[in-house]
C-alpha cells in the first residue's frame, strides 16, 4: 500500500472501505492485484484539498521528498478514482521533471493502491501550506485560470523549488525523488 496522510477536509471527500483503502475500479483494477510490498519507499503522502477559484484541488506531497502532485478540477464523482489520478499524476510529473526511462520503470514497479491514514507530520503540513501559497500567488499573480494550467507542468514547478524539512537544511524535491528513484534501481 501507499499511505496517503489525509486531512480531515480530504478524508471527508474520500469513498474508504473498512481498511480505509478505495474500492477497486477498472481503471485501477491493476493496482489491487500487485503483491503487497513490506517496505515502499514511495509510500507516504500527505494530502489536502484546496479550493482554488471554486474548484476542488487535491494538493499531495511526499513525506521523503517533498515532491508535489496537482490534482485540480475534482468532482464529487472523481474521488472514487483517486488511485487512478495518483498514478497519472505521479508518472506524468516524474516526466514533466525530466525522469528517463529507467525511473519511470521503478516508479511504476511500486506503484500500489492508496491507503488513507489519519496521522501527519507537521514539517510536510508546513511544506504543504507553502506549496498552496504558491499555488494561490501563481493564480493570481498571473491572472490564470487553474483550469487553464497542465497539472503536471504545475506539480514540476513546484517540484523546482527548494524545500525545508527536519534533518535537512534544504532539499529540492525534483531532484530528491529522481535520486530516490535511482537508488531503488
């Protein structure tokens, strides 16, 4: 499983079964069928939901990395599909950030279904509210619509900034989930 740190406002949107997981779909049929993994290093996300210009957004980042994923325009009926946006975003910002062939491979290898949990780390909360001021100046600074922007191209710019968390003095999540990658390999 992929553990999803949810807030109370995401949790409230998310479908969860017993075992706080998505029910299986046809679109991510494919995740639920992968032998479980014991140790996932792509595992630990959190995750909120941020209304930007009257449109549910879902703003995840990476507990290790602080890499960021941009899920905008959600509807009521689209949270049911999350593992499928997870993995679309998740792979087509890896490539928006300029991964090569062979990470692309090892993100897919471990990619699971998602796992909603209730707690949370506060240092990846305080990345995350960083990452929605960003958002949020970009908008309307820019005077753009979010629903004119390409959430990949969007997740690789916040992707290109440096980050602060416990332990490190700063980490530049792009290159801190590209390194993870390869070292998996």
């Amino acid at each position: 499983m992929i553990h999803l740190y949810a807030t109370r406002k995401l949790l409230a949107h998310l479908p969860l079964d017993e075992q706080h997981q998505l029910a299986p779909t046809p679109r991510t049929q494919w995740l639920f069928e992968r032998a479980p993994l014991e140790n996932n290093p792509l595992s630990g996300w959190h995750g909120h939901v941020l209304t930007l210009q009257r449109r549910n957004t879902l703003l995840l980042i990476h507990n290790a990395t602080r890499f960021p994923l941009v899920v905008p325009g959600l509807k009521k009926s689209d949270w049911a599909q999350l593992n499928d946006y997870f993995a679309d975003a998740l792979l087509n910002t890896l490539l928006k950030c300029g991964a090569h062939d062979k990470q692309m491979d090892i993100a897919q290898q471990y990619l699971r279904p998602l796992q909603a949990n209730a707690p949370y780390d506060r240092s990846v909360l305080g990345t995350l509210n960083h990452a929605k001021a960003d958002l949020e100046h970009l908008l309307w600074y820019d005077s753009v619509q979010i629903a004119d922007l390409n959430r990949y191209r969007l997740g690789a710019w916040l992707a290109d900034r440096p980050c602060s968390s416990k332990g490190h003095k700063v980490l530049w999540p792009q290159q801190a989930m590209l390194e993870l990658l390869d070292s998996l390999s």
